[in-house]
C-alpha cells in the first residue's frame, strides 16, 4: 500500500550503483551497513534491509537515515540530494524495455488502450522479472488510469483480481479514493477479498470500505461486524502505517455510529499518539489525518482544538513539511491547522502549498474541496460569496462532508 518516494527510489538505486552491489538481502544489507561504517556512517542493517524492502512491511527512513546515506553520496544531506535530482539522468531502460523484450510500459498501454486481455496476461508475466520500483509503481499508476475509463470495466476488475501481478500493481497498490459509483470498493469485495488470505489485506479492504460508506453515504458499512471480528485477531505493532492509520479511523467511525463517541473520543486520541511515536513524517501524516476526518465527520472539531499534545504533534508537522512530502494527508491536517488558526485568532503567517494537478489523480475529488475550502477561508467580497453558494453542494455531491463540518 505504502508507495515510496521518487526521491528515496533515486537514492537507493545511487546507493547501490556506488556499493556496486544490490541489496536484496539481510547480508547484502549488511555488507552495506559495514562499507558506511568505514566512513564512520553508522546505519543498522535492518534499518537497510527495511528501506530496500528486505525485511517487509517497507517504512519511509528518518531524516538522520536518508542524511546519512545522502552524504555517503557526497551530498551535504537529504534535501540537497534531492534538490539535485533534476540532474540525473533516468535509466536508459526506464521506458524503452522492448528492445529486450522484457516488461515494457509501452506495450503494457497499448494492451490496456486496446482492452486486449491476452496480451496483458503476457505483458503481466514479463513484470514478474522486473526489479526496478519505479516502473512497477508507474505502472501500478498507469493500471489504475485505465481501469476508470475501460468499455470493459468489470471484467479488467476480474482479470486482475485473478491475476497475481494484477494483485499487486492494482489492489495493492493503487488505491481509488474517490471511487466513482463505488467501482472500486465493489471490486475489493466481490473480486479481489476471495483471493486474499492475509489478514490485514483483508482489514485494508473492510477499513476501506467502511470509511467509503460513511463518509458518502454516511452511513454504518454491513462489513463493520467482520472488521471487528477481524481486529479481535490482529495487532497494531504489525500492521503497515496505513493499515494501522485506516484501523483507528474505522474504530472511531464505528464509535460514531454507535452513539458512545463522547465517551471515547479521548481513549482513541490518545491512542493515536502513543502509536505515532516512532513513525516517520508521512506516516504521522497518515495516521492523524484519517483520524481526524473521522472524528470532525462526527462534530468533535472544537474539542480537537482544545487537545493540547495533539496540537502539537500536528503543528510540528505543519510547519516542518517539506515539499517532497505533499500529500493528500498533509492536505487534511494544513486545512485543520488554519481552521484551528482562525478559531483561535491565530497571528502565525502561514502560506498554504498547493499540490500539483497532475499529482493523486485517484483522490482528486477530496484534493478540490479541500482547495476549496481554503480557498474559502481567505476569499473576500465577490469570490466569498461564489465559494459559499457553491462549496457546500460540491462536498455533498462529491461525498466529502468531513470538509463542510471543518469550515462549519
């Protein structure tokens, strides 16, 4: 589910390019972790093995790791490593893999433009070789573009379901937000939870399908009581950070329905917390801001702004996010953070970043009403009036009523 950044993509491929090895195991990792400590750079080898995917599930670094591992690179550190990525070229065969009749995203296109399923079940087994995460996750993206727009929606849906790549380029990797007449929930469902035997694939799938249908239909999901019957069986410490961020959002939606959320709105915050400790930026980002969508979609908006040490872990992510971070959580916790501003009289300067259009195109229904709605926030006159009429119909539309009761 996690799908790592370009940035990090670019240092661990320069990483091994300068080792002159690949690490595709725990000694490899540690042959690694030896070389940098000669340099008197000192990373563990699990913490290598964990950022190559080695030791599963994969977790963004700390800063003071990809520091490292940058100046290892002869960078000053992470954020000169990547303002200088610009500079390097791409693998020759980042595209251009027909030539040795390997995986090819080119090929893979033109099966999916000519919902030719034959030459996709050949073009999929070719992926199976293919090493390089970058493609694997272009193409996961590339799947997902497709499956929208295809005259053969519910059959592509079922060829993947059955199809072991298919699995991870598309249920495991791309993931639908917005989810345009519950297409993809109904394909979790119906195709791809019969094939699943991991337990917390089969949580990802109940958690998503659970929030979907509160936060659009606003309504409890059937699937709550196999959820819980689930969680009965799982451990937090296990889980991926998204799996472990969509658990708590579905335990507080379920709190919500049932009428019991004043009473334990506070065990679950506090919850958040102790489990954010250790967590990377993205991964705060994650866990905070599906567990304040949840809590806001039930009207406990002025008593987050009163949490104090909550305020504080999203402040410190605020006004520390880089730009290679953007996300859609950070999106969520920036439009909570100027509310809690304006509620408060706040007098901090604060620019909103904006993510690029081009960028999460499978969440972009919740992308626009948060821009939307800090739009809002600062419009005057003519272009207040515009957002007010409109806003509200457009989240409602849309599904994304957690944005309304922000500003409400």
């Amino acid at each position: 589910m996690n799908q790592p950044n370009p940035y990090l993509i670019a240092l661990c491929n320069q990483l091994e390019i300068q080792l002159g090895f690949k690490i595709k195991n725990i000694a490899n990792a540690q042959k690694c972790s030896e070389v940098l400590a000669l340099e008197k750079l000192y990373i563990s080898q699990h913490t290598i093995a964990r950022m190559f995917g080695v030791v599963k599930p994969f977790r963004t670094p700390y800063k003071d790791t990809l520091n490292v591992i940058a100046r290892y690179l002869s960078y000053d550190d992470w954020e000169d490593f990547c303002t200088n990525q610009t500079n390097v070229p791409f693998d020759p065969n980042y595209f251009l893999t027909e030539a040795s009749d390997g995986f090819s995203l080119a090929v893979l296109q033109l099966a999916l433009a000519n919902e030719d399923f034959k030459a996709l079940h050949l073009v999929l087994e070719k992926a199976k070789k293919n090493e390089n995460e970058a493609i694997l996750f272009t193409a996961a993206s590339l799947i997902g573009t497709y499956v929208r727009v295809c005259k053969k929606q519910k059959k592509l849906l079922q060829f993947l379901a059955d199809n072991s790549v298919g699995h991870r380029f598309f249920y495991e990797c791309y993931v639908d937000e917005d989810n345009d007449n519950n297409y993809f929930s109904e394909a979790l469902v119906n195709y791809y939870l019969p094939n699943v035997t991991n337990d917390y694939r089969k949580l990802y799938v109940y958690c998503f399908v659970i929030s979907q249908t509160a936060h659009k239909a606003q309504n409890a999901s059937p699937l709550i009581q196999e959820f819980q019957k689930l969680t009965v069986q799982l451990d937090k410490k296990n889980g991926h950070f998204h799996e472990l961020s969509r658990w708590m959002e579905c335990q507080i939606l379920i709190d919500g329905f049932n009428r019991i959320l004043n009473d334990t709105w506070k065990i679950h915050v506090a919850e958040i917390l102790v489990l954010s400790k250790g967590l990377g930026f993205n991964e705060k980002a994650w866990l905070f801001s599906r567990s304040l969508k949840a809590l806001v979609f039930f009207g406990f908006k002025e008593e987050l702004f009163h949490h104090e040490e909550l305020n504080k872990s999203i402040d410190d992510l605020i006004k520390h996010q880089k730009k290679e971070f953007h996300s859609i959580a950070l999106y969520v916790l920036q439009l909570y953070w100027i509310c809690k501003s304006l509620y408060f009289n706040n007098k901090s300067v604060y620019n909103p970043f904006r993510i690029h259009n081009i960028l999460f195109q499978n969440e972009s229904n919740e992308k626009t009403a948060i821009e939307f709605a800090v739009a809002s926030l600062f419009a005057s006159g003519e272009n207040k009036n515009i957002i007010t009429l409109n806003l509200k119909s457009f989240c409602e539309n849309k599904g994304v009523y957690w944005v309304v009761k922000m500003l409400g």
